[in-house]
C-alpha cells in the first residue's frame, strides 16, 4: 500500500554529517536494475537502493555525495521539523523556512539547474503543491516550459488524469490535454518524495502522452520508510543533507 500524507514526518538526520563526507564522485549510467539512491553523509548503511517496477526493494551501502558542497548544510538547516504536526506522532518537515532564508532558496534552486541544464529537458511538470514553489524557477533557468500536475477539479478544460493509491483508498493527479507532447523531455518536481506514490502517477501520466521523463527531482527525501517506487525513471534528489543521483 502506498501512504501520501502521513510519510512526511520522520526526523532526517542533522545536516552536520554532510561536512565530513568525501566529495562528489563522477556521475556514472543510470543502473539497468533499477533506480540507485545515494545518501550524502549518512554514513555506512543508512543508504537506500530502490528497484523499481515488479522488482524488490533492498537496503543499500550508503555512499557520500557532494557533501564537499557547502549549499547542502546551508539546505538542510534552513528545513523546520514541527513536532506533532498536523497530528500528534507526526514530524512535520516544513520548506517555508527554507522560502524565508533567500540564499538557501537559490543554492536549492541552483543544484537543480546545474543538474539539469544540458540535458535537453523541455518541461517541467509540478507536483501539487509545494512542487509548484520549485519547478517554475528551475523551467524558467533551464529554458523549459511548466506545467502543473494537480488534484481532481482544479484545472478548467480538457484533462489527462492518473490514479495512484493511498493507505486508504485512491487520489488522482491530472494534467492539461495538450500542455505535453509526444518526444518532450520532462523533469518532475516535488518537495519531498517518502513512499513515491505521487511521483509514480506523474511519471506515468506523462510517459502516457509519449513524453521522456529523464528524472524526478525532490527537496526532501525520507529514506526510512518503504519506498514503492513502482517506475524505471532516475530520481536526483536533494534533501536536507543528502542529494541522491543514479549511481
């Protein structure tokens, strides 16, 4: 079963192990068994490999990235946790002080544009409604366009919609029939990925009109939980301490 909400909630890890971690080794391939998250000063074990589609998720060796980049403890400080939020037992990580801190912002921002910059990706698709905060920036650097995937009713007109599960029953994300066309290359934006539920749909919505989804990319990533991250797609991931690329 895939959770949506309740997932956002786990303490992360203090940004101060990100300082001592070896620097950002090369890029290598997307690996052929699935999607590699790669934990920026976790230390060993505290890494997460996600297989994707039909295949079983497994615990991974955690392997330092780009730690040797300051902008990733200044990124993980300015990120709030609120106890006991929007319920008790709920760890709530809160991106609006992140919004607050206009250097933090931009070094967020600025990851993601150098990431993807030469990639030739022609959309932006954000998820509602914190990736909505990220996307249009990084479209508007990258010289891609942006569109919105939202909750049922929110868009006037034609739609394209994709359900997706939840502990208890369905969601759906839609999006503008005609916003994406067959061959675009597209980046999917959100602020924190924990189950991947959300992000599943997305992907798929968009590969349905024929486009290429080169990544997933998220301000947060909770590693604890299970991750059900049912699609082939890479995900770079940039989340308090830790960015996460194929590896």
């Amino acid at each position: 079963m895939l959770l949506r909400f309740q997932p956002r909630l786990r303490l992360l890890p203090s940004a101060a192990a990100a300082a001592s971690a070896p620097p950002f080794p090369p890029r290598g391939p997307a690996s052929t068994t699935g999607v590699s998250v790669v934990v920026v000063g976790g230390g060993a074990g505290s890494g997460v490999r996600i297989t994707c589609g039909r295949r079983r998720r497994r615990r991974g060796t955690a392997v330092a990235m780009a730690s040797g980049d300051a902008r990733v403890a200044g990124i993980a400080s300015s990120i709030r946790v609120i106890p006991d939020f929007p319920k008790p037992g709920i760890m709530f990580q809160d991106i609006t002080t992140l919004l607050l801190d206009p250097k933090a912002f931009r070094d967020t921002i600025d990851l993601f544009v150098e990431r993807y910059k030469d990639q030739g990706i022609t959309v932006v698709a954000g998820v509602e409604a914190r990736g909505f905060i990220f996307g249009p920036p990084i479209a508007l650097a990258i010289g891609a366009k942006f569109v919105p995937l939202r909750k049922p009713k929110k868009l006037p007109g034609e739609v394209i919609s994709e359900e997706y599960s939840l502990e208890y029953g369905t969601d759906k994300i839609e999006m503008h029939v005609g916003a994406v066309e067959a061959n675009d290359r597209a980046l999917v934006v959100d602020d924190l990925i924990a189950t991947g539920g959300t992000l599943c749909a997305a992907v798929k919505l968009l590969e349905r009109v024929g486009a290429k989804v080169v990544e997933c990319a998220c301000v947060i990533e909770l590693p604890e939980l299970k991750v059900c991250f049912a699609s082939d797609t890479p995900m770079s991931l940039v989340r308090k301490n830790i960015i996460c690329t194929p590896h």
